[in-house]
C-alpha cells in the first residue's frame, strides 16, 4: 500500500504528518512512502532528509492524492480553508485518511468525507488506554501548547518571572495561575517553575493535585461538587452553568492575585467554559497577562478574540489559535510518532486490517463504507446509531 503525505494546507500551520525519522518504520512494514515536495520544509525537515530514509517526493498535491491509498495529515481535508475543501475532490472511494478531523466539532466536515466514501480515521478520538498511549496525539500536542503558553506570557509580562538578587535589591517573582491541569496545564506548571515562577493550579478535578504538588506548586482547592467532571475516557465533563458561576466567584481572589493566567479547560465538541468573566480582569492589577488555550472553542475568557492579543483594564489577553503550529519541529515529531503507531496499529502483514472488537480502532474510525459510523459523531448530525434503522414514511 502507499501512504501519502501531503504539504499542510491549513491556515498558519507549519507542520507536517510524517517526519524523516519514522519513515524506516512504514517502509519495514512493507509500505511505501511518499511526501509531497517541501512537505516538511517549514518543521526544518527537507526532501534529501525523506529521500536518504527511502520515501519518494512527488511534484504534484494531485499526483500524490491519487497514488495513495492512505493519507496522513495534521488537518484533514475540509478544514477551515479553501484549499482544504479542493483536497475533499481529490479524494476517492476506498481511500484512507488519518488525521486530526475535528469531528466532534465540525461533524459536517466529517459527512463530507463519508460522501466521498473514503474510510476516515479521528486522531482526536484515540482512548485514553495504556495501549494507546504511544499515539495519543491530544497529549503530545497539549505539551507543546502548555510550554509555549509560559512563553508567551513572559514575553507580554512586565515582569521577570524569577526572583533575583540584584546590585538594585531583591526583585520578587511573578505569580502564576494555572486554570486546569491536563497536559496542558502541567506542561505549563513545569515551564513557569523552571523560570523561577511562584506557581498556583487549580483543576476540577481533585486526583491531580499530588501531580500538580509534584513540580512545586500550590494547589487550589476549591469547595465545589466534581464527582462528574471526567468522563471514563479521562476526557473532561461539560458543568452546568451554576456550577462555572460559584467556580468563578471563589477563584476571583485567586486571579486578582496574579502577574499571570493561563487558562486550559476545554470540553471536546463543546464551547469553552467561562472561568475568568470581564468583571474579574478588572480586578487584576494593570500588566497582568492572560494567555487563553481555549481560544479556538471561544476561550475561557470572556473577553478573549481568538487569534489576537488584546489589552482590556491594563491586562494583556492573548488568543492563540493552532499554537502548536510555532514550534513546528518538535510538534511534528511527536505528532509522527503518534500517527505513525497508529498506522502500524492498522497494517497487518502490508495491508490495512480493520478490526472492529479492538477498541482503538472502532474508536477512531468516523467514516466507512459511504456512512458516518461514529456513534457522538452521527448523533450530532442528527443521525440514527449505526444498528438502527432511519425511519421511513411510505406514504
């Protein structure tokens, strides 16, 4: 079978699906491999890097979409953006793509692709399982947003994060919330402690706190009811609004006290929850940042614009959108390694296996067959499950 790897198309994003380094591991698979010319040319890998690993550049987006049988992308075909929506033509029946598909958010997108009759597979939809874990893309992706959020925020601070002793006196360290702590929001907590941060997490979640403790910072604990805030996947629960209300009033003082904010809490397929209200950032001192990783699902602030950085009360809010893409390097390597174990999850003895009693695969599988197949997935196109028939009317 051919695996083809397509030059990224989505808006701003600079990395790509496949790295030099784990093309060994589809060619010994009995794969062959080819990467769209400067497919990896702005994550810094070039052609004569895939080459030397024995995959083949092809010249022409068309000539590779309709050599391979399996497509790995980032950003599947269809989204966001018009050459996203070309690559929905290009595609055939019986096709495989694998790649971030949003379906839980953009399900339309995912109809499209059923249309087409290709067999699409969800890398957002990998289960959070001991097996799976080498190609939990989400997390890998979460680290590289958590880093670069400290980043971020200490280029926007008026403050140095460390405490220093200087010729002029001690210089006091910035204080540091972390709303949140996933992935996300430990990569954060490591990051603003290794630059000299006093750091303070809070999450709904209270088994996390010996992990938040664990890279030297405070946990906040707050006296709210969160039996249901994690699904059996270990994804996050959607609260009710009466719930977001008191968590908000008893984390006002919290963020009042802080140089720095940054936010994490995301509900797959929903809108971001509202943690820090208008009325809150007027109670930060003039300088403070808020960095807001919930931008693209409308941001756990309210007066955050996804994409831009604004300045309200003397507070710097920042949006960023598709965060990864500016450390293309080490996220494409992650991401390779990811999607590559997965892929390899599939092949058996050089073909493509679809086992529907394993769990990873029925998992991530959203088309096949011409159909939505994905249980969430259809229900939010209004869909009946896959085992029940659509009701008819034969009048």
């Amino acid at each position: 079978m051919i695996v083809g790897v397509p030059k990224e198309v989505f808006p701003n994003e600079r990395s790509v699906a496949v790295v030099p380094g784990v093309v060994p591991s589809l060619v010994n698979a009995g794969l062959t491999v080819l990467i769209e010319k400067r497919a990896g040319a702005q994550a810094g890998f070039t052609d004569e890097e895939y080459t030397a690993k024995d995959a083949r550049i092809v010249d022409s987006r068309d000539e590779l979409f309709s050599q391979a049988d399996i497509l790995l992308t980032v950003h599947g075909p269809g989204r966001h953006s018009d050459a996203g929506s070309a690559d929905i033509e290009r595609l055939r029946s019986g096709q495989i793509v694998i790649g971030f598909l949003d379906p839980l958010g953009t399900p339309q997108g995912i109809q499209e692709l059923a249309g087409r009759g290709v067999i699409a597979f969800s890398m957002e939809l990998i289960p959070r399982i001991t097996r799976a874990q080498a190609m939990d893309a989400l997390s890998s992706l979460a680290t590289v947003a958590g880093y670069k959020a400290v980043l971020l925020a200490a280029e926007a601070l008026s403050k140095m994060f460390p405490m220093m002793m200087t010729a002029a006196g001690t210089i006091t360290p910035a204080h540091v919330f972390i709303v949140g702590a996933g992935v996300a929001g430990l990569q954060a907590i490591a990051t603003a402690r290794r630059l000299g941060a006093v750091v303070q997490a809070y999450d709904v979640r209270p088994a996390v706190k010996e992990q938040v403790e664990s890279l030297g910072a405070t946990f906040i604990e707050l006296e709210l009811e969160t039996k249901e805030a994690e699904d059996k996947g270990g994804y996050a629960k959607a609260m009710g609004e009466e719930f977001y209300r008191k968590q908000r009033e008893m984390m006002t003082g919290v963020v009042a006290d802080s140089d720095v904010v940054i936010t994490t809490a995301s509900i797959p397929g929903k809108r971001a929850p509202v943690l820090v209200t208008a009325e809150m950032v007027t109670g930060m001192h003039p300088g403070a940042v808020i960095v807001d990783l919930a931008a693209e699902r409308g941001g756990n602030c309210e007066l955050t614009r996804p994409g831009e950085t604004i300045v309200e009360h003397g507070v710097t809010i920042r949006g960023p959108v598709n965060i990864t893409a500016t450390v293309p390097y080490h996220t494409s390597q992650m991401y390779a390694k990811n999607i590559t174990n997965f892929l390899l999850h599939l092949v058996k003895d050089g073909k493509i296996e679809l086992n529907t009693d394993d769990e990873i695969t029925t998992g991530t599988l959203v088309t096949n067959t011409g159909e939505v197949v994905h249980p969430r997935v259809r229900e939010l196109l209004g869909l009946t499950p896959p085992d029940q028939p659509e009701e008819r009317s034969d009048a």
